[in-house]
C-alpha cells in the first residue's frame, strides 16, 4: 500500500512537473511573440534601431516590417482579421476615414502618450469624434522651392510670378511651374481664393457642401487657364518635368513637396523654400496639408503595449533622429525649434506654409474627389468646356459618387 502510494506520489509529481515545463514554454512563446510594426520602407532602419532599445526595456520582442505607405490601409484590412496584419502600422492623409469606417484603426489611449508638443493641426487631423485614432510623425505640404541664382529673394506675390514668367519665356526659360492639372498641386490657388472641398463643421466635414465651384474655385482656375494659355506652363509639366527643369537652371521656381529637395541638392541649386506668393486679393494660397499617422490596429491583441512602442517612436529624441535621416518634418514644436533643425530651409519654408494650409479632409467621401476634379481642370484647360462648366460637372459627378457610397 506504501509502494503503491509512493509510486502515485512520485506519479503525480512528475505529471506536474510536466505541465509546469509545458505552462513555462507557453509563457516563454508568448513573451517571444513579437510586436509586429509595418512602416515605410525609408523608415525602417530607423524604427529597427528603436524598436532594438525599446524591446531591451520592455523585454518585448519587435518585428518590423516594410510597407509602402499606400498599401497599409488595404492591406491592414485583409490581413487584421486572418491574425496576420501588424499591431502597429502607418498610414497617411485621406486614409483614415476608411480605416475608422472598417474599424480598422483602434481608438489610442492618450494618456500613454505626451502629446503637448504636437502641432495642433497634426492631432486635429487624426480625431473623430472626439477620439484620438494616430500619432502624427510626418507633415508634408507643398511649397515654392526657388533658385536664389535667379530668385534672390522668394516673390512676394503672384503678379511678381507671371512678370518674371514672361520675362524669363523671352530668353527660353520659365518663372514658376507646377503640374497644372494635378489637382493635388492647383488646389492650393482654389482654396487661397475662398474655394473648398467640404465645408468644415464642429464634428469634422460636411460633404454635402462642396465649394470647388464657386466663385473664388472659378476664379483660381481662370489664373491658372491664363499661364497656360500664355505657354508660362507648358503642356506636359508634371510631377517629373518640373522639378527637372528647376535643376537645370531652366526654372526659377516649382511649387512642390519637401520629398523633391533631395534631387534639387544633388543638382547643386543654390535654393530657398517659402510660402507660395500672395494672390491678388491679399490671401496665401492653401494647399493641403498632408500627414502620416501611426495606428494601433484594432485586431491587435496588445493594444497598450502598441501605444508604449509608438509613444517611443515619437518622443523628441527619436523623431529628432528621424529628422536627421531625411525621412520627413516631424510635427513636433519642440524637434522644429532646435537650432540645426529650423536652419534647414524646408523647415523655415514648409513651416511657414502650413500655417496657410488646408487640412486634408479625412473622411471617405474625400476618395472620390481625385479623378473628377483632374479631369474638370485639364478639360477647362484645354478648352472643351468652359471654366465654370467644367467644374460645376465635376462637383455633379463628385455629388453623384458620395451618393452611391450610402
């Protein structure tokens, strides 16, 4: 009876011992389950390197993995719900109304984050109603990059631009170029003259009020319709075209985003950035300020432990590294005024010009503004239709699409 009882004993004691060992490798799996980050390819040697210093004082474990920011979104959307997607992923401006929609991106606890040195409209642009859904890292507008060469001093405004246009066409060169018919770029002119995509409201945007054809829409594409008829910007001047020219010495000046300087560098143009000139009634153009935003993914299991990561990967330090890797402006006020930042030009200039910008409305019905309205500016351009009929058809088609979303 003792023998059977010592044999149950040590029966027992070995079983437990079993599942203590099999319990002890599940805690071990689970500790070794990663974080997993999906960012910008540029970016992922510097997240890599944070997410190394944070793991070491977290004991969590970071998987970083590069995606184009413009495939997150879908992406995100079909992987989250098969257990595959990120906990952490990036996204950019005109994107998050979709991922709020869907559920894709989750409501961030604010408290585990210190967002006092964020600019205002970076966090503005990632709250609906009233819940805070990104933490900014990236704010982008385009700008008016100059050749000092001939530019010494950036125009003041745009009547000074088309002088200069005129005089510079006479030798074979060009003033100021931008692709006209990007809707992207011209925006800028249609909000600096009272034009808008939907009319903004206390819980965001109202899209069912459209302002790209009223008065102030028709006369910024009426300027613009003039420096092309006047061959001041040529047919064929797009993204790629513009910035070349500029760094041949053929351009004195391009309205473009910071992601081009790096070409105008290489070229060796001595050059400026600065706000867009002053339209003819007093007014800045506005062009649209774009942002890119970390989320937390709502199909992840580490919710908190998300927020921890992405509050490392924006604190003054860690954007401030991210700055000197040229992976774009952080919105932090604190990153901007330190000296061997706001030396930079982009920064004094890209700066300056968000303070004039127009928040890129983030809601769905922003998805189906693109393809009318370039279409609406390259038809009046060319003619076919008048300016303001042009633009009345496209606000018509644009009404047309937010209807068949409902």
């Amino acid at each position: 009876m003792k023998a059977m009882s010592g044999r149950l004993a040590r029966t027992l004691a070995v079983a437990t011992a079993a599942i203590l060992v099999i319990l002890a490798g599940g805690a071990v799996s689970l500790a070794a389950d990663p974080l997993v980050v999906w960012c910008e390819p540029q970016k992922q040697a510097t997240v890599q390197a944070a997410a190394a210093e944070w793991s070491k004082k977290s004991g969590i474990p970071v998987q970083v993995e590069a995606i184009s920011v413009l495939e997150t979104a879908n992406k995100v959307q079909l992987a989250g719900p098969v257990g595959k997607g990120p906990d952490v992923f990036c996204c950019l401006s005109g994107q998050l109304g979709m991922l709020v929609t869907t559920g894709t991106a989750a409501p961030i606890d604010a408290s585990l984050l210190d967002l006092s040195q964020f600019m205002k409209v970076s966090l503005e642009g990632a709250t609906q109603d009233g819940k805070l859904y990104g933490v900014p890292y990236d704010i982008s507008s385009v700008g008016l990059i100059y050749n000092k060469k001939i530019w010494p001093q950036p125009p003041a405004t745009m009547d000074e631009v088309i002088a200069k246009s005129r005089e510079l066409k006479a030798k074979g060169q060009f003033g100021l170029l931008w692709p006209l018919e990007n809707f992207y770029f011209t925006y800028a002119i249609m909000a600096g003259y009272g034009g808008y995509v939907f009319a903004p409201t206390a819980d965001g945007w109202n899209p069912e009020d459209i302002g790209l054809a009223n008065e102030g829409s028709v006369k910024a594409l009426k300027l613009v319709k003039t420096l092309r008829d006047e061959g001041l910007i040529p047919v064929g001047t797009d993204h790629v075209v513009a910035p070349g020219m500029l760094n041949e010495g053929k351009a004195a000046a391009i309205i473009d985003g910071s992601w081009t300087l790096a070409s105008v560098q290489q070229a060796g143009i001595d050059y400026g950035v600065a706000p867009i000139p002053k339209l003819d009634n007093g007014k800045y153009p506005a062009p649209f300020v774009s942002l890119k935003w970390w989320h937390v993914s709502s199909y992840s299991k580490r919710k908190a432990e998300a927020t921890q990561f992405i509050a490392a990967l924006t604190t003054k330090d860690a954007m401030y590294k991210s700055f000197k890797n040229a992976e774009g402006i952080p919105p932090r006020m604190d990153v901007l005024d330190m000296p061997d930042v706001k030396s930079k030009p982009e920064v004094a200039g890209y700066g300056a010009q968000a303070n004039y910008g127009s928040l890129l409305p983030d809601i769905p019905e922003m998805n189906v503004v693109w393809v009318p309205m370039n279409n609406a500016i390259e038809i009046a351009l060319r003619g076919d239709r008048t300016v303001q009929e042009a633009l009345a058809d496209a606000v018509n088609i644009i009404k047309q699409s937010i209807a068949e979303l409902k």
